[in-house]
C-alpha cells in the first residue's frame, strides 16, 4: 500500500455501509428538506440556505473524520503489535 494512498467513498461505503450512508446522506436529506420546507412555508432563503451550507459542511467534516479512523483501524490491523514482534 502506497503512503499517498487515500479512501474513495465506494470502499468507505463497503467497509461500514450504515455508519457512512448517516454521514453523507443523512445531513444532505435534512439540508434538503429543510430547504423545501422553507420554500412551502415562505421562510426566508437566507435561513435555509445557512442550515443547508452548514449540513454539507457537517457531511464534509464528518466523513473526513470517518476516513482518517477507517485508515487507522486499517493501519492497526496490518501492522498492529502482534506484527511488530514478528
């Protein structure tokens, strides 16, 4: 495995399908909604659109996150202390 090596989302999808479907499609539903929500109700757009920024954000953020601790488990499988003794 090369050191530049990074995660696509289909192997994140197949390595823990739940975990990351609540954190991609989850806030974008929401964020979705919340912006058809205000559309039917006549809710001034510059609220929807703040919630909906800040729910991709949090998908964004969250799913890095979820990256990072699939590579580290990943890393620790491989090369966990069992392997070091070897």
């Amino acid at each position: 495995m090369s050191g530049r090596h990074s995660l696509s989302f289909v192997e994140l999808f197949r390595a823990t399908p739940a975990k990351s479907a609540l954190l991609t499609l989850a806030p974008l539903a929401l964020a979705l909604g919340q912006l058809w929500n205000s559309y039917v109700n006549g809710v001034s757009p510059a609220v929807s659109i703040t919630f909906a920024v800040v729910m991709v954000g949090f998908s964004v953020v969250a799913m890095g996150h979820h990256a990072a601790e699939h590579r580290i488990r990943r890393l620790e499988a491989e090369y966990g202390p069992d392997r070091a003794r070897l």
